[in-house]
C-alpha cells in the first residue's frame, strides 16, 4: 500500500515558488541536479504525490524520465514520445489537466501496474520554448480535498516549467561551449532564449504592436504583450540597468514574471508591487529594472499605466493633424531598489479613444539625442507625431521611428525598444 501525502489546506507561495526556483537554475550547470531540486519543490508546494520531468531523447522518438519525485522511482524509464498523457502534451505544446485518468482516452496503467501506484489526476506541462519542445513536466495525484488539480496549478505548472526550460537550455548549452568556443557560444545561446520571450508577430488589427533591438547579442530590454480571455491586453516595456550576462538573467526572471501576473493581476501598480518585492529579495547586488507596463480595456477605450522609473509614455492622438497629449512620466524609483518604494503606486486611468500611446526605452531617445534636444524624446515625439499624420499602419509606424534611430543600419549603441498601443476609434 502506497502512503499518500497528507491533504493541505495552506496557500501555496507562488510568488516564493518561482523565485526560488529561478535561482535554483541560474546558479546550477548540472541539470540532473537541478532537475531533481527543482521537481523536489515542486512536488512538495503543489502537494502532488509523485511528479516527473521527461526529456527527448537523441532521436526525439522517446520520452526518458531524468528526475522523479515520489514513492516510485522512474528515473531512467522511457516512454514513446507519441503515446500517454506526456506524449500528448508535447505533440500539442499544451498543458494537460486531467481530473480522472481512467477516463482519459490516452492514459496508460502500464506504470501503475508495474509500480502498483495507482494513478487518478494528472497535470502535465511542456518544457518548451517558441518552436522548441523539450519534454514535459508531469504531476500525478493532487493531495487536496477533491483529489484534483486545479486550473490555478495549471497556470502555476506552466510558470515552473518556463524555468525548468531554461534551466535545460542553460545546461545544454553549458555542455557546447565547454566542448568548443564556451563564451562566444553561451552569448549566442543566452540572446537566443531571450529572444524566444518575446511576444509573436500579431495581425495589423491588433492594438499592440513592438519591437526590440539588442545593442549585443544579449538585451538588458525587453517587452511582452499579454492577452487576457476578457479581451483586455497587458503590456511592458522594461530596461535593466547594467550589461552582460548577470542582467540578461535579470532581465529573463522579469520577463518570465510578468508575464506570470499579468495573467491574473488586477492592476499594473499592484503588479508592479508585487515584482518588485521579487527583484528586491532575489535580484543581483547593483542592477534594478525600470518598467512600464499597462493594461488596456477590452473596449480599446481606456489604458490603465503605472511607470517604476521608466522614459515617460508618450500620448498622441490619431488622425491627419496628430498633437501630444501629454507624457505618463515615472510615478516612483526603478524595481530592484527597496520594497517600500513601489507600495503607494497607483495607475494612471487614461482614456484612449481616438489615441495612441508610444513606450520607449532609453536607448531610442538617446539614439535621437541632439544638441537642441541632448535626451531625445521630442525627437520621438516628432516621428510618432509623423507616422500618425501620414495614417502608417501600426507596424510601420513602430517601424518608421526604429529605423531613424539607427538610419545606417548598424548596430545600436544601447539596446532600443518600442511599444505601440492604439484605442479604438472615437
């Protein structure tokens, strides 16, 4: 008789969960280590009675167990990659919530019956990483008082396996470059993943368009674009103070959580709270992240902004004779600094029918500086004032003020990123 773990009624620490297991990848190369720490946590936060990280192996037909948590040790098993809960998982890059096993068209007993474990739910995550699968992480009976896992653990899991994925990526790559060139090839593999974060391309009707532009192959910027099932789409443009590899991993961990909050967040200052209080315990000694984000309404008629000592959004409005509106300046100092310093934020409520809002990093309107305008950003202004005259589409206008930042095609000097948000028509 296997034991099963006691029921909880405690809270589960997201927040703690995610940045612990952040640091645990960052500071590990071994990724059987890690693996096995990282599932260890895991396990015991979401109270699963057993969990599993599988990996493709060599030829991608198979599916090898590399760490296990629970009362059977599957370590080394293998499974085909195209059969099983796990199987599917990985074919559809999806995250599997499965409340009862037997009823599942794809479950198998065959570890049950060699195991004597009896499987009733399931919750299965992919390691992925945009066209990349690298396996999945799976969770097997939920220690809860229905026994199930919820659609909370699965947006947690899938957060946890964000992590998990880098640390795989981190420790593959690891392995190449101490084999041939070790610094060129991580710089080139660390701006890789990086740029596997960034949001997809979206159709010319949506209302967030952006871009980035790395100074070097690995970015201190970043921004993402979320869209919620009410229709409303959150967005952020960040910038971290410093270069390198130390701030390419800061820059990653913010990334990865926003991207967690804004699934759920109620408000961008909240949010903003919330990440802060996670740079500040975990982040590295010197570096903090300037940010602003937003969430815009399912109407497209009002933007809620808050701004933690970010360049100033630019507002403008739409139409042949386009004019500033004003500039959504930063309300309190970058993320990173001190907990206290992002408690009093409030977002600013903006209505922006008939208007546009531009986010830009300091790396643009420095590109733009001159002797009459030494910071730049009136520079900006006059391009997105411009673009707007001359009704560019919305890529193109993001695209129009990027290339005059760098009009010989050349690298910039800082890393540039801008974000587009366009209301709905008046």
């Amino acid at each position: 008789m296997t034991a099963e773990p006691p029921i909880s009624k405690a809270p589960l620490d997201h927040m703690g969960l995610i940045a612990a297991m952040s640091r645990d990848f960052a500071e590990s190369r071994d990724i059987d280590t890690t693996l096995a720490r990282g599932l260890d946590r895991i396990a015991a936060t979401m109270r699963a009675q057993a969990a599993s990280v599988f990996l493709f192996d060599e030829s991608r037909t198979a599916l090898v167990c590399r760490a296990c948590v629970g009362p059977v040790d599957l370590t080394g098993a293998s499974l085909p990659a195209d059969r099983g809960i796990v199987g599917r998982t990985v074919r559809d890059r999806t995250t599997q919530l499965v409340r009862d096993a037997d009823a599942d068209p794809d479950f198998s007993d065959r570890v049950d019956q060699a195991t004597g474990l009896t499987t009733r739910s399931v919750l299965c995550a992919p390691l992925s990483v945009r066209d990349e699968c690298l396996g999945a992480i799976e969770l097997v009976n939920a220690a809860t008082e229905t026994g199930q896992f919820s659609d909370a653990d699965a947006r947690l899991l899938e957060a946890l396996a964000a992590s998990a994925t880098l640390a795989v990526i981190n420790a593959r790559m690891t392995a190449q470059v101490v084999e041939r060139e070790r610094l060129q090839r991580e710089v080139e593999l660390a701006g890789a993943i990086q740029r596997a974060f960034l949001p997809g391309d979206r159709t010319a009707d949506f209302p967030v368009h952006g871009t980035t532009h790395p100074a070097r192959e690995i970015s201190g910027d970043c921004y993402d674009i979320v869209s919620r099932e009410d229709g409303s789409v959150w967005f952020m443009v960040a910038d971290v103070a410093g270069k390198g590899v130390n701030a390419a991993l800061l820059m990653a961990k913010t990334a990865s959580l926003f991207r967690y909050l804004a699934k759920t967040a109620a408000d961008p200052a909240a949010l903003l709270h919330d990440l802060n209080g996670e740079v500040c315990e975990t982040g590295t000694r010197g570096l903090f992240v300037t940010m602003i984000c937003g969430v815009l309404a399912p109407d497209r008629r009002t933007v809620r902004v808050a701004n933690a000592g970010h360049e100033g959004g630019l507002l403008v409005t739409a139409g042949p004779d386009p004019t500033h509106i004003g500039t959504l300046a930063a309300q309190c100092p970058p993320l990173g600094i001190a907990p206290r310093l992002t408690r009093d934020l409030a977002a600013d409520g903006v209505p922006l029918a008939g208007r546009r809002l531009y986010l830009f990093s300091d790396g643009v309107a420095e590109a733009m500086a001159t002797s009459s305008d030494p910071h730049g950003a009136g520079r900006v202004l006059d391009l997105a004032l411009t673009a707007e005259a001359d009704a560019l589409a919305p890529g193109a206008c993001v695209d129009r003020i990027m290339t005059a930042a760098r009009p010989d095609g050349t690298s910039p000097r800082d890393d540039m990123t801008l974000l587009r948000v366009e209301g709905a028509s008046t």
